[in-house]
C-alpha cells in the first residue's frame, strides 16, 4: 500500500486538530510512509491548526484549554514550541451583547501583501484580526459592533447546535485584501469590500427549510464556504440545506446539490476545490435526515465529486470501509495542491484517510486519533524541519 502513494503527497505534511490536542503527520519522500508525531496540547480541544503558507514557518493553534479558556498559540518551529497570543480574541468588557469568546473556531492567514495579518472567527459569531502573527487581536468592530449583527446572528449565543454559533469560512479575495467573506452558523454569508468597516448578507438563492421563509436575505446556516483560487468569482458552500455555487457577478446561489444521488442527499459539512480547476469539487455526504445521526449516509462512507461544476457528481468510494459510522467535520478535508492531486480527509471517529488520484482510490493512512475536527495541509519553509514532534513511523 505505501508505494501506491505518488509524488503528490511525498512531502506533505498535515497539521492536525483533534477533540483532545495537535498533531503533525508527515510523508516520508523516500518510503512514502507516514510519521505521527506526539500529541500538542494533549487533552486540550484544537479546533484549528494552520500554517502561515507567506511564509511557511509561522503555525497558530486556535485551542480552547481547561485553565486557559478559549485562546492561540503560535510557534516557528512546527510545534515544537509554542507561544500563546498576549492578547487573544476577547469581546469588550461589558460588551452591550452580553458576550464572550467561548471557543476560537477558525483561523486564515491574511492577504499575501499583509504578512503577518491572520483573521479569527468564534464563538458565538465574533471576527477578530491581527497584525503581528497572531499575538495581539482586535476586534473587527464593523462586524462585531455592526448595527445589524444582533438581528443577522440568529443564533447569536445559543447551543442549538451540537457545536453552537460559529463565524467561520473567513476567505480573503487574492485581488484585493479589503474584499472579505465570512459564514455564519447560522445567520448565513456576509461580505465586505472595505476590510470589515461594513458588511451586506449574500445569501439570494440559498434555501432555509427550517424557517417559516424558505428564501430569507439571512438566516441561512452555510456549513462551509470556499472561493476558487485562482478564479476568485466562483464561491461554493456546503449548507446545512444543500450544496450551492455562486458566480459572484450573478450574485445569487444555485443549489447544485440537486444533482446528487437522491438516496445520499446533499447535506454535508466540507467541501474542497481543485485549485486549478473551477468547475472540480468535493464534498463528503453525511446523514442528515429527522435526528441527523451525523454519520456516512445509510453508513457507507464516499466523497463526491464534479467536474462540470455541479450539474453531474460521482461516487468515489474504492478503499473506504463498506460500512463505518463516521463523518468529517467542516475544516477536515484538504488537499496538497500535487498533479495528480492529494486528497485529505480525517473523520469523527479518529482517522486520517488519503488519496493520491483525486479520489479515486483511497486509503487510511493515521488511525486511533481522537475526533479529528481540522486538517490543514502544510507547505514548509525548507529551513523548518520534523522537530521533536516527529514521532513514530506508521
């Protein structure tokens, strides 16, 4: 099995956030097997772990602790030290909402002519910048502070969900580092166009059964929003209603799930896109019938993908378990940007599974980890080495 892995993934290294600490797996270039390293933050929730791709050495851990709260940490050398945020996300004291950060969910890097800016999302659904990576934050006072935010955030402060409110899926447009998008669970997507002072929903399109309006201008609940790379027009998000594509200059969601096997549905928490190509994406189906178990529908877990951009999907199942119980949460598929393209994906029930040709075969490549929430793929500085987290061979 391990030679069956190519030059895709013969360097990668994944950054791995779990239900109980962090953890980094690396490809070895010369067996192709993969290195588990130990555990950061043991026993801590990481919710996401991402490295700084500007400059390739500068990692921030999004982390909530038991003495600590909710809170990042940084470090330069892959983990091997880490270093946490003087000031982390905070609302202000005596905050007219009533809130408080009760977890740091997401994290993205900023603008590549911003080095060192990072944005935060929590929860509940405050955003959060900083501009010394990642050791002071402030708060993006056009969102948190916005007029409006009380009424967009419909469920500003509540655990109605097993994981509560989240801002989430912070997307900063390549072109041009004032245009910004974020998602909402729930309240829906939001964009700015002049770096967060203001904020309009963009949510034409996208269905919300659960509401007595079906097609509301908020209150939508996007699991996960990506922008197309390279073609930053093209946006696509997996809802907690289906799977949606947008042309930016339309302005308005259709729903391309539709075009999914009606036994599987299109409800889900990720999806990825081929960075080289608008019309590729992948989604990985979960059950999300009356009690949403939550788990691989009908248990038999499969991603699929379209390369039309919507109107057809396909089944991509060989290597998977005939029947497991799991699913993957909404920051845990990534992929390596490789040709062919590596795909990652690590699930609920502690598994980190890979494949090496776009999906179609895949194998399981880190198991008995706890609930794997994010999985970020990790393109190094060539000076920044395996350190004393390496690990052991698997």
């Amino acid at each position: 099995m391990i030679d069956e892995m190519t030059s895709s993934s013969s360097a990668a290294t994944l950054l791995v956030g779990t239900r109980k600490g962090g953890f980094v797996l690396r490809a070895d270039d010369r067996s192709g097997d993969w290195r588990l390293g130990e555990p950061m933050f043991l026993g801590h929730v990481v919710q996401h772990l991402v490295l700084d791709p500007r400059d390739g050495r500068t990692a921030l851990m999004a982390c909530r602790t038991g003495h600590l709260g909710p809170t990042v940490f940084r470090s330069t050398d892959l983990g091997d030290t880490w270093t946490e945020a003087s000031r982390p996300p905070a609302f202000a004291a005596g905050d007219a909402h009533g809130r408080a950060v009760r977890a740091v969910f997401w994290l993205t890097p900023g603008h590549a002519d911003e080095p060192g800016t990072w944005y935060a999302g929590t929860s509940p659904q405050g955003l959060f910048r900083s501009d010394d990576a990642g050791d002071t934050w402030q708060a993006v006072s056009g969102w948190n502070d916005h007029p409006n935010w009380g009424t967009w955030a419909e469920w500003p402060d509540t655990e109605g969900t097993p994981d509560g409110s989240l801002l989430h899926s912070v997307i900063v447009d390549p072109r041009d580092p004032a245009h910004l998008y974020i998602g909402l669970s729930g309240g829906g997507v939001f964009e700015s166009v002049d770096g967060g002072r203001d904020w309009a929903p963009l949510n034409q399109g996208s269905t919300v059964d659960f509401l007595p309006d079906p097609d509301p201008a908020f209150g939508q609940d996007p699991h996960c929003v990506r922008m197309h790379p390279t073609h930053p027009d093209r946006l696509y998000q997996q809802n907690h209603c289906g799977i949606y594509r947008m042309d930016r200059d339309e302005g308005r969601w259709h729903r391309i799930g539709d075009h999914m096997p009606r036994e599987v549905g299109d409800i889900g928490f990720p999806i990825e896109l081929h960075p080289r190509d608008p019309d590729t994406a992948w989604v990985f189906p979960m059950d999300g019938t009356d009690v949403w178990p939550r788990t691989s529908p009908d248990g038999r877990p499969a991603a699929y993908v379209t390369r039309d951009g919507g109107t057809t999907w396909r089944r991509q199942d060989a290597g998977f378990p005939e029947r497991a119980w799991f699913t993957v949460k909404r920051q845990a598929m990534c992929s390596d940007g490789g040709d062919p393209l590596g795909l990652y994906l690590g699930t609920t029930s502690g598994e980190i599974w890979a494949s090496h040709d776009e999906g179609e075969h895949w194998r399981c490549i880190a198991a008995h980890l706890p609930e794997i929430y994010s999985l970020e793929i990790a393109h190094l500085h060539a000076d920044v080495g395996a350190g004393a987290h390496a690990g052991t061979s698997r």
